[in-house]
C-alpha cells in the first residue's frame, strides 16, 4: 500500500537526527527549513514586482499547485495556469485575484497525458507573444489502478514525466531567448518526491515503465518522480553545455495532504494521515521548497540539484546518475519523435 510506504520512506531518509531537525523545523543553510512556508521563503522577492516575470504552473487548480501560484502572484508574477479542467481554473483565478486584484493570470487548457494537447497548449501560448521566465512542472497523478495515455502509454508516467519533458522542451527556447533580452535567469523547476529513492536499477526500464507488466500504481508513481530528477539533470548539463541563463532543479514538497491520493480515500487511508499528522506539511509549507528554487536569489546560478525543506538534499545514488540521466533523455526523445511523426503522417 502506497501511503504507510511514503511515510516510512520519508522516515527511513531523516536519520533520527534529521527527523529530529524535520519535526522541530530547524533551519538549514537556507536560513529555511521544514516549517518555512511558501510566502516566507518568498518575502525578499517583492523586487520582482517591477521585473515583468511570466511563470507556467502545471497543475495550479489545487494542493501544493494552486498555493504556489498564489504566493508567485502576490510577489508580482504574471501566471499562466494550463488545466484540463478550465471551470476549476477560473475559481483558483478568482482565488487569487480576491487576495491579489491585480495579479494577471492566463487560463489555457492542457491535458498533460496528451502530446497533442501539449503541442497545442504550446503554440497558443508562444502565440501570446509572452515572455517565460519560469516554467514549474508540478502537476502530478498516482493511478492507483492501469490506466492508458491517449498514445497507449501507463497514465502515470505519461502524466508526470513524459508530459513535463515535452513540455519543457517545447518551451525551452522561449526561455534561453527571455533569459538572453531581459537579463534575467530562467528558471525551471521539476516537482518531483522523496519516493524516487525507492526505484533500484533493474527496475527502471524505459519500455516497462511505457507498459508494466504487473502494475504497481506506487512504483510507476515512484518511477516516473525518479525520471522527473534525471530530467533535470540532463537538461541543466545541456543548458550549461550552451552556456544558456536557464537553471533546472528538483525538489521534494514534503508530504502533504492533498489531491494526489484522491484515489486512495477511506478509514485507513484518513487513519494514517491522522497518525502522522506530525510528519505532514500544511500546503502552504509544501510550496516552499518550489517558490524558494523558483524565486529566491539565493538560488542564482544553482542548477541540476534536488531541494527538500528549501534546501539542496540528497537523491538516490540512481538520481545521480548521469549516464542513467543521459540514456532515458536519448529514449524518450526518440520515443517523443516517433510519436509526434505517426500522429502527422
Ligand atoms: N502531496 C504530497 O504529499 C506530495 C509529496 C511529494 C510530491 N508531490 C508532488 O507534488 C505535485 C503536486 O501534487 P499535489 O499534492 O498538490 O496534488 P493535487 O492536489 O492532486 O494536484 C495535482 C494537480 O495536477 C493536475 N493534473 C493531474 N493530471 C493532469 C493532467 N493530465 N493534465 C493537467 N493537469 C493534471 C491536477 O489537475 P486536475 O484538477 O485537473 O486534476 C492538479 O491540479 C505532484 O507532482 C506530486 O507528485 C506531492
């Protein structure tokens, strides 16, 4: 079962000591930590106010999402929130306008597990004529039971990896291009989890993860958070290798109760939350650690790391892995290219 795991995985990584420093919120090099919140980290961010910064949020229409959006808002970024569900877009919009009246945010539809969708979303918004200044990749599914991309690709892996590289890539130049005019680092950040940890090389299979055999709706989830740091890594040393203004990073939110586990509602499930309720993060804190890295100076220059607690952690020994990072790039832009290709001929 998916949810004991979580919590066990986030205890078996903060030794007795870390866990210690988790619970009472002690402040890392950051000056931040577990118990900071998304407006905290943020509150010497207010000079962007002034800058004109344009921010894509995936997954913005609720949990860690919609209270990024809301904080980059009141610190004067123009949002563009892309949903599938465009109703539940407009409520956070007038969310954030109740606290914020003259936050400008840009509704356009996505469905994430869809290329064509991607491809769509893509062109309307470079249409715009915007500039993009920060991409953060954050929408997130954990499909508990096999399900299928409309390219016949596992929904979860489709979702949280294979939509966000897409993504990303059909963005990247508007990025190196806004960074180069305005002078102002791009940034990216790819939400990704403490759960990656639990993925070992043989069970990292590009074509199994495409297809499982025997689903595991907490593997694939766990398997597409670990694609979602080797992304990062692969395409900050490529931005290096350009020289580009662009960084990328990964972080971890924390565990928090939100959406994601929609479903996997019930007496156990509402049971365990309560029993480690001390290890949660209100959603305001599990916002941290992606507004820290998508805003705050002290981030400059930092590209390829995974965040936890708004501080640079540790990944798996397999995150790190560069020659693991360079290889799923290779596969899945292949991947990426055939489809894009069948779907025109
Ligand atoms: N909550 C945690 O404890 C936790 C821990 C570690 C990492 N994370 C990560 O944090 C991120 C945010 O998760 P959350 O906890 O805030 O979950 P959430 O409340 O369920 O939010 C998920 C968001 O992703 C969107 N989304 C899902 N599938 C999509 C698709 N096909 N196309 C476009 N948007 C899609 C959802 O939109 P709809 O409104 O249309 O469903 C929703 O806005 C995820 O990447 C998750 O993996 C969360």
């Amino acid at each position: 079962m998916a949810l004991p795991r979580i919590f066990s995985c986030s205890l078996r990584l903060h030794p007795m000591k870390e866990t210690l420093r988790y619970l009472a919120g002690v402040a890392g090099p950051s000056g931040f930590g577990s118990n900071s919140t998304a407006e905290q980290v943020t509150e010497d961010c207010s000079c962007l106010l002034s800058s004109h910064i344009t921010a894509i949020i995936t997954g913005a229409t609720s949990g860690i999402g919609a209270e990024t959006a809301r904080v980059l808002a009141k610190r004067g970024v123009r949002l563009v929130i892309p949903a599938r569900d465009l109703k539940r877009a407009a409520e956070v919009k007038e969310m954030i306008q109740k606290e914020t009246p003259q936050a400008e945010i840009i509704l356009l539809e996505i469905d994430l597990s869809s290329f064509a969708s991607i491809k769509r979303f893509c062109s309307e918004f470079l249409s715009l004529g915007l500039p993009l200044n920060i991409l953060i990749n954050n929408a997130g599914k954990f499909s508990q039971n096999l399900e299928f991309s409309e390219e016949k690709i596992e929904m979860t892996f489709a979702t949280n990896y294979l939509g966000h590289f897409l993504l990303t890539e059909m963005l990247l130049e508007k990025m190196i291009q806004t960074a180069a005019q305005t002078g102002i680092e791009g940034r990216i950040v790819n939400v990704s989890s403490v759960i990656h940890s639990w993925v070992k090389t043989d069970g990292f299979s590009f074509n199994h993860m495409l297809n499982p055999k025997n689903y595991n709706g907490t593997r694939s989830y766990a398997q597409s958070k670990l694609a979602n740091i080797l992304h990062a890594k692969e395409v900050a040393r490529r931005l290096k290798v350009r020289n580009a203004r662009v960084t990328i990073n990964a972080v971890h939110p924390g565990v928090v109760k939100t959406g994601i586990i929609r479903d996997h509602k019930g007496f156990i499930t509402d049971s365990l939350f309560f029993l480690a309720s001390k290890l949660l993060k209100s959603t305001s804190q599990g916002a941290a650690t992606t507004c820290y890295v998508a805003l705050s100076p002290r981030t400059n220059g930092v590209s390829g790391k995974y965040f936890a607690d708004c501080n640079e952690s540790s990944c798996s020994v397999l995150a790190k892995d560069e020659s693991e990072a360079r290889k799923l790039w290779k596969q899945t832009c292949a991947l990426i290219h055939r489809r894009l290709c069948q779907s025109t001929s």
